[in-house]
C-alpha cells in the first residue's frame, strides 16, 4: 500500500505524523507530477501576451505625422541600392531621353530608427473596478500556486516534530 505501517507499543519510537509520512515514492512521483502540471498551467495563462486588439487602450501612440530621416543616427541610410544582380542600367538606356538612371531602391535592414510618441487622443484610462479585477486576475494563479506549494510541503513535508527537534539541533546530526 501507500502507507508503512508498524506495530505500536508503548516504547515505539515512530509516531503517527512519522508513519503517515513514509508514503511510497510511486505516491511522491504522482503528485510531483500533478504539482507540476498545475504550474506549468498557472505559468502559462500569468505569462500570455496582451491581444494585439488592445492598441487602441495605449497612452501614447507613434506619431502618425512623423516620418524616418534619411539616414539613422548611426549614418545608415534608410534606402539602400537592390542588391539584386538585375537591378543593373539598361544597356538601350538613353540618358538625354530618359534621364538619369536610378537603380531601384530598397528599404535598408540594418536602419534604426523610431517614430516620436505622443498621446493617443482615443485613450481613455480604465476605471478602478476594471483595473482592479485585472491585478486580481494577474495574482490569482500565484495565489492558487502558493496554496498549492503549501498543502505539497504539509503533506511531504517532514512532520512538526522532526523539524523542531532539527531546528533545536536535536536532528539526525546531534546524535
């Protein structure tokens, strides 16, 4: 079975917390496994990223009427050349009729630049009981967590009587 049993005197040195804690390592292994699937569940749901709908909820937004420099701070310019070997001058290209040739141009990867936030006129702050649900929503599943971690350690934990007599320095050690 899951519990060691033993018979008692009145000189047996096992208490009943002592007994009820020898529970087979199968046990041990089942709720480990049970505890940690509850936390992975918990940590996932606490970690899921804001809904791409909620932009509109954001105090300050990019400034719609901005746009990027021609080159960063760095020096890189924003548009660079196509590397593409066909982006090459035509050879029937005539200068005196079509201008001047251009090579097409292509956005630069390596640019680095961000558009100035200003305040989005649309954001209007939750109110508190709104604010207040969601803090309560993001605490409950570390709530529910250390619940969990608690009622683990009371039930594999080593008893009351184990750990004070190890914290008095009466444990396996001493003697």
């Amino acid at each position: 079975g899951d519990v060691v049993t033993k018979s008692t005197t009145s000189n047996d040195r096992f208490s009943t917390a002592e007994t009820t804690m020898a529970l087979s390592s199968r046990s041990r292994q089942s709720a480990l496994i049970l505890f940690a699937s509850i936390l992975a569940l918990f940590l996932s749901s606490s970690i899921a990223s804001p809904s791409c709908c909620t932009r509109h909820l954001l105090p300050l937004i990019p400034d719609p009427s901005e746009s990027p420099p021609d080159s960063d701070r760095d020096g890189r310019p924003r548009l660079i050349p196509d590397p593409d070997p066909l982006n090459v001058r035509p050879d029937d290209w005539d200068d005196e009729d079509d201008g001047e040739w251009e090579p097409k141009l292509i956005d630069n990867p390596d640019f680095a630049w961000r558009p100035k936030l200003i305040p989005n006129p649309s954001y209007r702050p939750p109110p508190l009981h709104e604010r207040l649900t969601t803090e309560i929503l993001k605490a409950v599943p570390w709530v529910v967590l250390g619940v969990l971690a608690t009622a683990l350690l009371d039930l594999f934990g080593p008893s009351r009587d184990a750990l004070r007599r190890q914290l008095t320095g009466a444990g396996p050690l001493k003697g």
